[in-house]
C-alpha cells in the first residue's frame, strides 16, 4: 500500500508540476496541545488538469525528478 495525503495545490507555475500543500495535526511532546504542521509536496500532474485552490488526492511513486515522488490521482474538489 503507497502512502497517499490530501492536500491543497498551492502552485500551478510548472509543466506538469503541481505544488501540493498538506497539512495535518500533530501534538507538541511537552504541552500536549495540537499545532498544525505544514509540508509541501512537489506532485506530477500529467494533463495539467488542476489549478490553485483544488484540493487533490496524491499517491507516493517512484522518484520522477530531483524533488518529485508523488503523482495526483484524484481531484477531490474543484477551486471556484
């Protein structure tokens, strides 16, 4: 089983390259209180189908480029 994110395209600058915002709650050891921790994520989109603000399903691949190993596989919501 590949590991798969959720996330928010943050860039749509590159050909066949999207820029994939994910975040997710991690707790703090010492206070035990949840703060948000943010990665970005370089993922290939081969069609150029998706855009800033859509919110995408992407799946761990094999390395594709320097930064890329993730693929989008799905987009969950559209951006208005």
């Amino acid at each position: 089983m590949r590991k798969q994110r959720i996330g928010v395209v943050i860039s749509d600058k590159m050909n066949k390259t999207r820029v994939v915002l994910v975040e997710r709650l991690k707790m703090h050891p010492k206070y035990k209180k949840y703060i948000k921790a943010r990665k970005k994520f370089y993922a290939h989109d081969e069609n150029n189908e998706t855009k800033n603000g859509d919110i995408v399903l992407i799946e761990e691949t094999r390395p594709l480029s320097k930064l890329k190993r993730w693929i989008i596989k799905q987009i969950v919501r559209r951006s208005e």
